[in-house]
C-alpha cells in the first residue's frame, strides 16, 4: 500500500468533525509549496500576529518598527 493510500484509508477513520481542520491542514501543505503563496502567507501571519497582539505590546512593537524605519529595512 502507497503512503497516499495509508493516508486516505486513515482520513475515512476519522470522525467528520476533523474534515474541516484536516482540509485546512492540506491547504496549508499545498500554499508551503508555492514560494509566492508562502511568502504572502508569511507576511499575513505576521500581520495578523500584530494586529492581535494586546495594548501593552504597542509600545514595544512601535518601537521596533521605528528602528526598523530608521534602519532602513522597511519604508513609510
């Protein structure tokens, strides 16, 4: 048995429950193969990983971008 196989004879055990979590799962694998996907992928994580962080990170992460501006690694 193929290892393609083993894997679809493992997804029919599992309860529908997991059908979401497991089809996000595989879009991820496929996005990590396309290098402009990932990329964009990266930055969005990135982003959204700032955008949730809470107030008392706001003036840590104000100043890193400051430095990073000054610094020139990213423009205004």
């Amino acid at each position: 048995m193929s290892t393609k196989e083993l894997v679809v004879a493992k997804i029919q055990h599992l309860p529908d429950s997991f059908a979401e979590e497991l089809n996000d799962f595989v879009d991820f694998l496929v996005i990590r193969q396309d290098r402009t996907r990932w990329q964009l992928w990266q930055q969005f994580a990135e982003s959204s990983q700032i955008a949730e962080s809470d107030f008392s990170d706001y003036l840590i992460n104000l100043e890193q971008y400051e430095n990073r501006l000054a610094q020139g690694e990213i423009k205004w």
